[in-house]
C-alpha cells in the first residue's frame, strides 16, 4: 500500500514538471519592441528615433532601455545611450551632447532624439528593451538612418535682387523700344536744312511765313527720340544768327 502511494507521488511530481516545461513559456510574459524600417534626415536636422515597447508587466523600476550604433561601413555595434530610472547619455564619442531622451516608460515609449545630424551619423541604431520578468519575445528592433546634404534654400532678399536685377533694365529697354515705335521720329534732310545764300528764297531769306501757316512744335518725343544727327542739326539750327537784310543783300 505504502509502495502504490510512493509510486503514485513520484508519477505526480514527473507530470507537474512535465507541465511546468511544457507551458513555462506561456506563463511568463512576453514584450515586443518596435521602430520604423528607416528613417531619412537632412543635415543640422534634429531627429527622433521612435522606439515602443509593449509589454504584460508593468514598467517598474527595474526596466532599462539601451541604444546602440553600427556604422554604415559596418562595424562592432556602439552603445550610445542607457537608461535605468534616469537617462545616461554618451559624454564621448560622436554622440556626446547630441542625445536626448523623449520616452515615456509608463506609454511604452523608449525613444531618443539626436540633436544636429551629421553625414556621419548614418547607419543602423538598435533599440533594446528589458522589463522583468519579461524575458520572450522581440526585445530589440532596429532603425536604418540616412542623411543627406541639405539643399540651398533661397531668401525672399534674394529673390528680390535678383528681379530687380533682371526685371528693372527689362523694363525700362522696353518701355524705351515702344516709345520709339509709338511717337515717330522727326528726321531732317541734310539737303533741306543747309543750302546756300543762293537757293534761298525770299520768304526764307526774311523769314516771312505764308498767312495762315502754323509753327510747328517741337514735341517732348521728339525731342527725346531724336537719334544723334538729328539732335545735332536741330541745335546747331538754334544756334545760328538770323541774318539780317544787309548780310544778305551783299550775299546776293
């Protein structure tokens, strides 16, 4: 009888162990730790590296957070940052100041920012999570960074020069060609305006003009839009004397 209850015990202690092996997985809880793929920054931007975690437990005080670094070049992987309560940050290194932490343990939220981008910074940045007793699942993710050059940006100042610039003589040579098409331009014969004492006629020799007859006026556009001859001979006809009527009897 003793022997059938001590065999019986014994069946009973393989069997629980035998449950607590088969199931011991399922008992202990689980987290699960999720970045982006990739992320793409331009340089002297400020980035944030976006890491959550889901977990059963509660976050206590005994859950920590690490970032590492692997080059793009490759490379051992590069602790940068830890956290344990409180945030400890690089103080050398390419990271040294440039790391900030932006989680919220109690969101799921473990994620950091990296302060002015450089072209150096790219690479692979793995987050880890640890939370006890959760030890299963998918305790690390990574993050693939790119940074690129940032392109030139243009200021309003400068687009304003440089219209000036360009529109302003535009402007202007154009107002100045159609002014020219629009007022015609008074143009004098060379043949008409300088003859000699001899091919002048009475009225012209004593400047009588016919009864009737209006002076014409010497407009603004022509005076404006008058090419260099003519400019020349309109002042060089200013100029010149009358002649008076003895100058031109001894002429004659």
């Amino acid at each position: 009888m003793r022997g059938l209850r001590h065999r019986n015990s014994a069946l009973n202690v393989v069997l629980l162990l035998y449950l607590i092996v088969c199931f011991a997985p399922f008992l202990v809880s689980s987290i699960t730790v999720n970045t982006p793929a990739e992320l793409h920054a331009s340089k002297g931007d400020t980035v944030t590296l976006s890491c959550t975690f889901t977990s059963t437990s509660r976050p206590t005080s005994k859950m920590s957070v690490d970032w590492s670094y692997r080059p793009q070049k490759g490379g051992p992987p590069q602790s940068f940052f830890h956290f344990s309560s409180r945030a400890f940050p690089s103080l050398e290194g390419q990271f040294a100041g440039r790391i900030q932490w932006s989680g919220i343990p109690a969101r799921g939220e473990a994620s950091i920012s990296l302060i002015n981008a450089t072209l150096k910074d790219n690479g692979t940045y793995t987050c880890s999570v640890r939370n006890p007793p959760d030890v299963h699942g998918s305790p690390t993710s990574h993050i693939v960074l790119t940074v690129t050059p940032k392109a030139p940006s243009i200021r309003f100042s400068d687009v304003a020069v440089l219209l000036c610039f360009i529109l302003l003589p535009s402007t202007i040579i154009t107002l100045i060609l159609i002014g020219r098409m629009l007022c015609p331009k008074k143009r004098h014969s060379q043949s008409n305006n300088y003859r000699s004492s001899i091919e002048v006629t009475e009225g012209e020799q004593y400047d009588i003009k016919p009864l009737g007859a209006k002076e014409k006026k010497v407009s603004c556009c022509d005076l404006w839009l008058m090419d260099s001859e003519g400019e020349e001979e309109y002042y060089n006809l200013k100029k010149e004397p009358l002649m008076d009527e003895g100058y031109a009897e001894s002429q004659c």
